[in-house]
C-alpha cells in the first residue's frame, strides 16, 4: 500500500491484499505448515529468495505476514518477522549481532530476561562478555566500547525504572565503530518511538504487551531493513525455530487495527494518574518520563511521541508487610506479571528479580522492596483512583 498514509489507515488496510483472500475484510487464518509448488522451476525460485516466498510456516505464514507488514510500515522498518514470544525475537535480534568472545555494551536496568541470555546463557555458551552501564551519558558508551564490541543493546526506557539512552546519539556512535544497535521498544510501542528513524539497526518488541494489548496472547516481533530481516530469517529464525503460530498472529492483527485508540487511552489515562498518584499519602515518588522531575524528561519529548502507561511508585514504608498488604488491598489492580494489557496490573518487581538476577545485578537495577510497578489499563479512572485510595489505606 501507499507509504503515505498515516499510521492508522496503515493499520486498517496495509498488507491486507483483500484481492488475494476472496474480499474478505478480516483474512482467514492460514492454518497450514506447507505451501505446495506448481513445479521444479517454482521451488526452485522460492528457495532463492525464501524472504519473498511461502514455503514453509516456520519462516513465513500469510497470517503473520499480514500483521508483519502493518507493523514494519508503522515502525519505519522495511520488513518485520514475528516470532513466539518477545525473548524469541530479542534472543534472535542478539544472536544475530554477536559471535563466540564477542563484548557486549547493555544498561544495568535491562529488562532480566534479556541479561540473563547475555550474561548468563551465552557467557557460558559462547564466551560473550558484557559491560553494564546506566546509559544516560553518551560518554559511557564510548568508555565502554571494547576491540570485540559487536552489539550495544538498548531499552529505552528502562521497563522498570524508565531511564532513557539517547538513541541518536548511542547510534551515530556506533555506526562509526561499525558495532550493531539493537533496541527493545515494547515500552513506547512503535506509535510512540521510531528507533530505526534515529539509525539503530534492529527493534524488537514483545508483542505480549501493547502490540497484543488483550492479554491473550505471547508473541513478539523483529523489525528492521529488508537485508537484516532476510538474513534473520534463514538463520536464527530458521534455525532457532521461534516462529508463530498462525492463530497467535491472526490475534495480533486484530489488535493492530485498535493500537492506535488504545494507546491514546493509555497515554490519557497515565497523564491523568500521575500527578494524582503523587498527592496521595502513602505515595514518596512516582517514576515515570512524564513526570516533572524526571531527569531526562527533554531527551524523552525529543525522541519520544507519546508515553506508554506502565509506572512504578515508591511506597512510603520500609515496612515490607504493609508493603504486602497494599498490594493484597487492591481489587481491580489485579496482581500478576507482564503488562501492556487491557486491564491495569499491579507487580512488585523484589518478588521475582531477586530470584531471577544474582545479588549485584539486582542491586544495581535498582529494585528496592517499597517500588511497586502499576500497568494503568482502559477501565474507569475514578474506579482506579477509589481502588488505590483504598489500598493505600492499609499502610496507616
Ligand atoms: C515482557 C517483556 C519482554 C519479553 O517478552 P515475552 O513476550 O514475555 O517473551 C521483553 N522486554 C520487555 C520490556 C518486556 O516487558
């Protein structure tokens, strides 16, 4: 379709090839692992360009490829591959860019699933080596970059504490250097922050968050130029086999013809909590890019659209029990991980992160028992405020 559309006729129509699926205004689902040839001479052109053609549903599926093309043309990207789950597009994204002995540059607040592949599985696989800085001064990267620095992998903002790198800045750099860029976006969504407009080489995503935004789905995304997503797809995507099933896809189609309404209710909603939330007692800070003090709030309005709603407060108690007891106190706020997600969730990161990261990485981060993590969702403001009020209640 016509690149000149704006990003929700893109969302509505783009990719849809209506012709090609009898008229039908929601494609079928195309639940089939082969594609069968007329003859010799066909398969043998498919397998020379197995980007360009359905062969096999572990590297391409038309259900998928729908829903690939919405979101490559809302991102900026030339092409997007969907896969399982947010890991199986950031594990391919980084396998992509590192080799055995390669060094890594990665900010310490890194969402821990994605350290513990760097540090953890491929340090002991194949020899990477990483270093850890906060990321807010481009000075750092360049005091980080090593001979064998091959990748720097970015998450801006931080999904848990929101700093911000400068992805102009950290990109400009290392395209000098000739050291790969990729970036974990899920936060902003691809509506809000365009990474690949700024020269970072790959995005991806956990589609599981706003990309899905119904809370019935696992699945994430690769979106990058048409050379780096072929050459994925015949080797990490291929060979690591974290393809998507056809109906998870048909399910993140569907949600893509919403993104657009429902990150505007999303970023409403957390406009509107925010300076609610910090009148409240009970409440000693709330962390999010929007809020006034933040100390990157330029560097975010610069490179960002819009805000995604996912926050966290600081509890005014080191009293874990009372800490405990708001969380239990809230009703609507339903406890439970991941985000991003029709309905507004309540997560307190010590839980996990402490069992999850060894004890330096989790110090590091940030994590501190009182910092609880609130997804702000579509339903009523006044129902939410009255559900925290209540909680907040439990910490007299
Ligand atoms: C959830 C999440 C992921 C991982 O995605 P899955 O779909 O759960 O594999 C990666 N990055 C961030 C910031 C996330 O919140």
């Amino acid at each position: 379709m016509n690149k000149k559309y704006k990003p929700k006729t893109i969302l509505t129509h783009d990719g849809d090839h209506y012709a090609d699926h009898k008229g039908a205004i929601v494609p079928p689902i195309y639940q089939n692992s082969l594609f069968a040839f007329e003859n010799w001479d066909h398969i043998d052109e498919a397998f020379s360009a197995p980007g360009d053609h359905f062969i096999y549903s572990r590297l391409q599926n038309p259900t998928a490829h729908i829903a690939e093309e919405k979101i490559a043309a809302i991102a900026h990207g030339e092409k997007a591959k969907l896969t399982a789950s947010g890991m199986g597009a950031i594990s391919a994204a980084i396998m992509y860019c590192v080799k055995a002995g390669s060094h890594v540059v990665t900010i310490k607040t890194l969402y821990g699933p994605a350290n513990n592949f760097i540090n953890k599985f491929l340090k002991e696989k194949c020899g990477v080596t990483v270093t850890y800085i906060d990321g807010t001064d481009i000075e750092q990267f360049k005091e980080a970059i090593q001979e064998n620095t091959s990748l720097i992998y970015l998450e801006s903002p931080a999904s848990l504490t929101y700093e911000l790198q400068d992805l102009k800045a950290v990109a400009t750099l290392a395209k000098a250097r000739g050291i790969k860029t990729v970036i974990d976006n899920t936060w902003a969504s691809p509506l809000f922050q365009k990474p690949l407009d700024y020269g970072i080489d790959i995005s991806v995503h956990s589609a599981s968050k706003y990309l899905c935004g119904h809370s019935d789905v696992v699945a994430g995304v690769i979106i990058s130029s048409q050379k780096i997503i072929d050459d994925i797809l015949v080797t990490e995507h291929a060979l690591l086999g974290a393809k998507i099933a056809p109906f998870e896809a048909w399910l993140i189609l569907r949600s893509l013809r919403t993104l657009p309404i429902r990150m505007r209710a999303h970023q409403e909603a957390v406009l509107e909590i925010i300076p609610w939330l910090e009148t409240q007692p009970g409440i000693k800070k709330v962390l999010h890019p929007a809020t006034k003090y933040f100390p990157q709030y330029k560097l975010g309005k610069s490179q960002m659209s819009g805000y995604g709603s996912l926050l966290s407060i600081l509890l005014d108690t080191e009293d874990i029990l009372k800490v405990k007891a708001f969380v239990d106190a809230l009703k609507i706020f339903k406890l439970g991980v991941s985000w991003g997600g029709h309905e507004s969730l309540v997560y307190a990161p010590v839980i996990s992160y402490i069992k999850e990261l060894d004890e330096n990485q989790f110090k590091a981060m940030g994590i501190i028992p009182n910092m609880i993590r609130l997804s702000v969702g579509l339903e009523d403001m006044a129902d939410l405020k009255d559900d925290i009020r209540q909680a907040l209640s439990k910490l007299d």
